[in-house]
C-alpha cells in the first residue's frame, strides 16, 4: 500500500472510528482512526483493480478469527494490500463472505473468510469501482447491516441516525436506519425494497392498510391489472415466520410486478390487490403542492419543493397519493438507482420524501 492515500479515508475516517467506538458490544476493540483509513484505503485502491477483466467486488471485516466460529482459516496470514485482495476476491464475490483482517506483528493481514461476524464489527464494503460502503451487522435476528458511511469518489455521505429519527419518518426508515421494529414487517418491505430495485426497471410500491378500499379512490378507473383473489403467498410466509427460498421467490415475484408500468398496490398484511394501477386523484380532491425532502446524511438540510420537481411522473403520483390516503406509505425506484420513500408526516402536516438509496447499498 505504499502509494497515494484516498483522500476521504482520512477525512472520514475519524467519525466512523467513533460510531464504531461507542457501539463497541463485542469482546475484541473496534477499529482506531488509523486502522479505519487503511482499511479503506485497501478497499478503494483495489476496486480500481481488475483480475480477469473484472472489478472485484469485497467485503472486509475487522474482526479476530476467534470471534468468528467455524470459518475458512490460511495457514500464513495474508498482507493487506489491494493485489492480495484482487487475487482473493472472485473466490469472496458471493453476498454474506467478508475477508478476515486483524492486526499482526504490528501490520494488518488476512486471516481468511467467514460468514459469521458479531454485531457492530467494522465492514467495509466494495460495491464497484470507486464506491465503498461501511457498514455493520445489526444486532438480534436476521443478519442484516446497517449503513454507515458511503464513499463514492470525492463524495462522502455520513449516514445521520438521530436525526433523521427524530424527524418523524416512517417505521420503514427507521428499520432502513438499523432500529428493529416490533412487528418486523418492515424487514418484509426492505427485502421488497431491493428486489424493485436490482431488476433496474424504475417501479412503485404502495402499501396500504389490509381490509380498506379507500386506496381505489386514488386510483384510476379501469384497473388494468386486478389481482382476485389478492395474492397472499408472501403474507402466508411472514404470518408463519419463514424466510427460506419460497419467501425470497415471493418477494421477486412482486418485486419483478414494480417493472411494469404503473404502480404495485399492496396490503399491509403483504397481499398483492393490483399491479399496473394509474396513480390519480380523489374526484374533486386538491393537488398536492409541496413536498418536503429529506435525505438521511449528515449536514443534509430538508428543502420544500414543487412536486413536479422530484423527479418524473412516478415521484409526482406518489406523492399525490400518498398525499390523499395519509396512512399509507409509497415507495418509489428509478432506473438510475435512486430509491425514495413517501409517506405523511403528522408533525410537519404535509407529504415527506426520503432519498434512501444510501440506506439500501
């Protein structure tokens, strides 16, 4: 690694080693300032790298080897260095294995691999070339991570927690943020929520309460596609608790309906009413006329704008309906990657947007 450092490594580098810091649950130290930045630096400068003609996609995890249970050990521990991780990385490219590295002899190494991390322990994530994630597994159930920091380039984004908490927002960008919720069905609209947005198509999602035909009332008349009776089969899955390869094929098989022109309404309860719907307006009901946008960053300041500015007709149409039936919830994909979510906020009494796309890398 005797080359230019990553500019951002450092500047970030300091504020992640104290989220990590006042986190720390688990029995090894997490990360110093220092250590962050290399770890970093490893990442960026091997995305940059190919081997076969193609950019490695890595997941490096600060963690000692005997945190980790039953993994894949080398005898000779591996030094941290973007040729190594090129090397290493198509047999580590599949979701969920994370290189090994701690500290040896005074230099950081790779110890091998693992699936098994404890809570909070330091990932750094390379999605493509020039974009990295840091991240942690969240605590309880599930496996699932909770974003940190996002460095793409010169940008940084600093994932803000608290505040973005405090605004209001929906239980599912709360769940998005890494807080649990009860009932767990927010997990159920995350795995929605990246299943509309890898097949790239651009699609709407709006989740309404289950037994209620209000949602129609939005909706314009013919219904190209009405699903009767609803499709239930993902709810049937999350009422008794199943998470094998029957409920990700649920959850794709609505995910790939967002594709299709128009919007996917779906119960509360996860039952498929209609797909195809033409978002309108209530018959004689007011346009909507201000949107207040957030993004989950630090230094992010929520800005009021005229709804035809979000960004096409799929964010104008969900925030008018969001607007009209105030207890439901829009989730908008587009094809350039950028996710929001609508939802009413009764502190502010008007419609907020939440630009995610930071939360779902």
């Amino acid at each position: 690694m005797n080359r230019a450092s990553y500019p951002p490594a450092a500047s970030v580098a300091r504020t992640v080693a104290e989220h990590f810091r006042h986190h720390a649950a688990g029995r090894a130290p997490p990360p110093d300032a220092d250590t962050i930045e290399r770890l970093i630096n490893a990442a960026f400068w091997a995305s940059l790298r190919r081997e076969e003609g193609r950019a490695p996609t890595i997941s490096l995890a600060y963690v000692p080897r005997e945190d980790v249970g039953t993994a894949l050990f080398v005898e000779r521990p591996l030094p941290l260095d973007p040729h190594t991780l090129t090397k290493l990385a198509p047999a580590v490219e599949r979701p969920g294995i994370h290189l090994g590295v701690w500290p040896n002899g005074g230099d950081l190494v790779v110890w091998g691999a693992t699936r098994n991390i404890p809570p909070f322990t330091f990932v750094v994530e390379v999605i493509e070339p020039g974009l990295l994630v840091i991240k942690h597994r969240r605590q309880g159930p599930g496996g699932k991570f909770a974003n940190v920091a996002v460095l793409q380039g010169d940008d940084v984004k600093i994932i803000d927690v608290e505040g973005t908490k405090q605004s209001g927002c929906p239980d599912f960008v709360n769940t998005l943020l890494g807080f649990e919720q009860e009932d767990n069905s927010d997990n159920v609209l995350l795995a929605l929520a990246l299943s509309m947005r890898a097949h790239r198509h651009g699609g709407s999602l709006l989740v309404v309460p289950h037994g209620s035909d209000e949602w129609r009332k939005s909706i314009l008349k013919p219904v190209p596609y009405t699903v009767a009776p609803p499709f239930s089969k993902l709810g049937q899955l999350v009422k008794s608790g199943i998470r094998d390869g029957s409920f990700k094929e649920a959850v794709d098989a609505i995910g790939g309906l967002t594709a299709v022109d128009g919007a996917v309404v779906l119960s509360d309860a996860f039952e498929v009413l209609a797909f195809g719907a033409k978002i309108g307006r209530t018959e004689s009901g007011p346009f909507v006329e201000e949107v207040l946008v957030r993004e989950p960053i630090v230094g992010h300041a929520p800005v009021k704008v005229d709804p035809s500015g979000l960004g096409g007709t799929r964010h104008l149409s969900a925030a008018q309906f969001v607007f009209e039936q105030r207890d439901s919830l829009a989730l908008v994909a587009s094809q350039d990657g950028r996710f929001t979510v609508f939802g009413w906020s009764l502190g502010a009494k008007m419609v907020q947007a939440y630009r995610v796309e930071a939360l779902l890398l």
